[in-house]
C-alpha cells in the first residue's frame, strides 16, 4: 500500500532512474482494515553520481501513518534521480 501511494503521489510524476535498494523496514504497528494511510517523505542526503553525473542519489526516510497519525512503518531508501542541468560552462 505505501509503494501505491508513493507512486500515486509523486513518484511516476518525477525524474525518477530507480532504485538500488531499502536499507530499512520497520513494522511499528498492524494496519487494520478501514485504516486511512498516508505518507510523509523526509530527504535525509542528495549527492550527485561520480560515474554518471546525469543522474542523482537521494536517500529519504518514507514514514506510513494512520488516520491517527501513528506511525505505522518506516522505511529508509535510496533513489536514483535524474539531475537538472547546472547550466556551468564545461
């Protein structure tokens, strides 16, 4: 469901190249049917690819809380992003 409303929210509308990885799941608390789910995206680290300086790495914590404002999961990953051009002379 968080991978759902990550991609419904913002991810198929960004510049996103993909994922290595999660570093990080935590199940704090059940999901129970009924339950209203969002998710909060806090950018912990963005650094530019040394090998491909196109591209970006963004390193995030998602969090999925309840209509109560628990949170329910936490997740930490990294993002491939693709890069705005600098516009600085090469």
């Amino acid at each position: 469901m968080m991978m759902r409303l990550m991609c419904d929210g913002y991810m198929l509308r960004s510049a996103s190249r993909g994922s290595p990885g999660v570093d990080e799941v935590r199940y704090l608390a059940p999901v129970r049917p009924g339950d209203t789910l969002r998710v909060r995206v806090t950018v912990l680290d963005t650094r530019r690819s040394a090998s491909r300086p196109e591209m970006g790495i963004v390193s995030a914590r998602h969090e999925l809380l309840n209509q109560r404002d628990e949170v329910v999961l936490i997740m930490t990953s990294k993002v491939m992003m693709g890069c705005r051009d600098t516009g600085a002379a090469a």
